[in-house]
C-alpha cells in the first residue's frame, strides 16, 4: 500500500468515525426531545382531565403525584465524559503510533501522524484535567467500599 492510498484510508476512516458521531449524537438529541414532548403532553392532558380544585392540588403535592409530574431531564454524566476523552485519546494516540511503523511515509503522512498523536495526547490530558476538577468539586466521589470512583 503507497502512502497516498494510506492516506486516503486514514481519511475516510476518520470521516466515517466523524460522520457516526455526529448521527448518534443527532439521534439521542432526537430521541430526548420526543421523551419530553410526550411526558409534557401526558401531563398537560392529566391535569386537564382533573381540573384545577384545591382538593386537586394537595393530592398532587403527595410524594408520588409529584414524581409522576416532575419532567426529568437527562442527567451528565462527568465520569462518562471522562471515560470517553480517554477512549478517543488513546484510539487517536494508537493510530499516531501505528503510523510511526509505516516506512517511507510521505510529508503528508507525517503530518496525519503528528496531527493524531498531538489530538490524541490533547484528548488524554483533557480528560485528567477533567478529572482532577471533577473530584475538587465533588462531582465524582469516591466509593471506599470499593475504592473507586463512581
């Protein structure tokens, strides 16, 4: 395999990653969205259907009239945010390092391997800054009966 034919391979395979990102991302913003609508509309017709008493309104003030009517949103996840900056890091960071195995790469093919392991490298160090902020303000605790975070 020439280096232009790497090059074209490395390139469409991260315009496909980029590309499947993307429609996930798409597709749970999408998914999150009609959730909402449909647990909104559930409510409104609930409440129109009973009225607005004041008999009415003490029974939604029970416990579990109000978590039927509270509207969750979905909650972050900051352990997950980290986990993920590593897993794109070291995938970006492996590639630049395979790529170190190729012999005869052309300029072009230097620069997509600096370009990953730099990213790659911008990833990792981006997720242990993450982390360290995240347990100084105790957005991830730590579990000591197991001693791990969670």
């Amino acid at each position: 395999m020439n280096d232009d034919n790497l090059i074209r391979a490395a390139l469409l395979a991260l315009g496909f990653l980029i590309a499947g990102g993307t429609l996930r991302s798409l597709i749970k913003n999408r998914h999150r969205q009609k959730m909402a609508q449909l647990q909104s509309e559930t409510v409104g017709k609930v409440l129109d259907r009973l009225g607005s008493g004041p008999e009415v309104l003490e029974w939604l003030k029970t416990g579990d009239m109000k978590k039927f009517f509270d509207i969750e949103t979905p909650t972050a996840n900051p352990g997950m945010r980290v986990l993920n900056a590593i897993q794109w890091g070291t995938i970006a960071s492996l590639a630049g390092a395979m790529l170190f195995t190729v012999p005869d790469l052309s300029p072009d093919g230097h620069v997509i391997r600096w370009l990953l392991l730099a990213v790659g490298g911008g990833f990792l160090i981006s997720a242990a800054a993450s982390y360290v902020l995240l347990k100084r303000w105790g957005l991830i605790e730590r579990d000591e009966r197991h001693g791990e975070d969670r």
